[in-house]
C-alpha cells in the first residue's frame, strides 16, 4: 500500500474530498459551488454530514456509509419537497464494481428514502434523493460525461413520472453529450486537483478551499490516523486471507488423507480377494 502525502491527493479521493466538504467555514461554500457547476442553478442553505452512517436494521442486514451527504434547506412557507444530495467519489474501477453500481445506488436510494420519512408520515413529505456518483473511469462505456438516471413508464416514456428519485454518474474524461465547458472543467479539476487546472473563477476559488485544508495540521493528523487505520484494516484482511488459506490447507490436506485411507483399503480388499481366487483356484 503506497502512501502519498496529504499535498498529492485529489478531490477525487475520499479523505480530501470529505475533509474539504466538512471543513468549518468552507464546507457548505464548496457544496454549494459544486452543486451550482453540476445542476447549472444556485443554492441556497445547506446542511452538510460528512460521512453518514446508515446502519443495518438489524445485525445480519446491510447498513452503507455515504461519502457526503448534504439536504437542502427550504423556508418554512415553501411549497417544494427539500432534496438530500449524496455525493459519491468513486475511484475503484473493475468489472465486478461497474456491474454492481445500479443496485449499490438503489440500496443507497433506499437506506436514504427508509431513515428520512418518519413513522406517521405521508408519503407526499418524502424528500427528493439525488445521489451523485463523479468517477475517473466510464461507468457505461458510452463516453458521457453524464449519465442521468430516473425511473420513467417503459410504454409511454414521455408520461410524466416524478417520484423524487434520480442519480447523476459523473464520468470525469466523457466528451458524448455536449457536457458544459464549466462541469468539463470542474470534473478535470477533481481528477487531477492543482492550481493549473483551476482554469476559472468558481475552480480558483475552491483551489483556495482545498489548499487552507491541506495545511492544517489537523487534517495533516487525521490524514495519517486514516491511513495508519487503512493499512491496519488491509493487514487484518491479509491476516484473515492467510488463516482462510491455511484452513483451506488444512481441509484439503484432511480430504487427501481421508482419500488416500480409502484407496488403502480398497487395494487392501483387493489384494484379500486376489488371494482368496488364487487360493479357490489352487483347491
């Protein structure tokens, strides 16, 4: 496991990107610019939880950790639903991964939609969920920059079908689609986060952010905690790979053993019988 230093990461990797969007007195500023770049509108207040933790309902269920999770706050007299965006870097790329990314964004979609209407409720005060996953690698081998995803009518595409649900797959090198130039920037920018590729206001601005972040000592000590813990985590699972391996030894040395005894005995009879003709023969 290589370490790099907290100056050489990205927005792209988790730890940044979290510590950035959590940061007292620029978190909310930078969610709000980069949602502004992504939607192409203007937000308002946001309340922003780095890291948020749905758990299992119970011990054999699955629980999920959401990278950033942020809910728009709406004034009291507003008529529309708020909307919760989680917004996901996502830098593992494998064919295992790209297959599993539909129903990991429909459990996220769920755990989100399950934690957030309350019991009593009606369904109509549910909020709107958009999930935003901004990956280096393309999630549909279409060369989109964007990929937008909502539920709709298969026979009547064009039926208006709005249940509050939508998920935005960022691809940060897709050129399909006519992406604009500030996304095309931004996406470039969180791939590769340094002051050349702040190439306008919004990106200076946010390099501003990112570099206050990367010289507090603080963020310093938690960037070397979580790798320490990154790394004692790695080594547990090589640990544990190891004692599976050994017990997978152990298991298939028993199964050699056993079937060695019983070809053993089988020759054993075998001989008896040859013995046995050759004695019924000689009589």
């Amino acid at each position: 496991m290589v370490k790099r230093k907290l100056d050489e990461l990205n927005l792209l990797d988790d730890f940044l990107f979290g510590s950035v969007v959590s940061y007292p007195g620029i978190g909310e500023q930078f969610a709000r610019i980069l949602l502004r770049i992504i939607f192409q509108k203007e937000f308002g207040n946001l309340t922003v939880i780095s890291q948020k933790n749905y758990y299992g309902t119970d011990t054999d269920k699955h629980g999920a950790r959401l990278d950033v999770y942020l809910e728009e706050e709406l004034s009291k007299d507003s008529l529309e639903n708020a909307t919760i965006y989680d917004v996901e870097p996502e830098k593992k790329d494998s064919e295992k991964v790209l297959a599993s990314l539909p129903k990991r964004v429909r459990f996220y979609h769920a755990k989100i939609d399950s934690e957030n209407l309350k019991s009593g409720k009606n369904y109509h005060t549910l909020k709107n969920v958009i999930i935003i996953l901004i990956t280096p690698y393309d999630p549909f081998r279409l060369n989109r920059m964007v990929y937008t995803i909502q539920n709709g009518c298969v026979e009547e595409p064009q039926m208006p079908y709005n249940d509050g649900a939508k998920t935005l797959f960022l691809y940060t090198k897709g050129t399909a689609g006519n992406p604009p130039e500030e996304l095309r920037q931004l996406l470039l920018y969180f791939e590769d986060t340094k002051e050349a590729n702040a190439s306008n206001e919004s990106l200076k601005e946010i390099q501003s952010m990112v570099e206050t972040v990367k010289q507090d000592k603080e963020v310093s000590i938690g960037y070397m905690k979580s790798f320490e813990r990154e790394a004692f985590l790695l080594d547990q699972g090589r640990e544990e790979g190891r004692e599976e391996e050994r017990a997978n030894t152990e298991r298939e040395r028993k199964i050699a053993a056993r079937e060695r005894k019983r070809a053993e005995a089988a020759e054993e009879e075998n001989r008896l019988l040859r013995e046995e003709l050759q004695r019924l023969k000689r009589l």
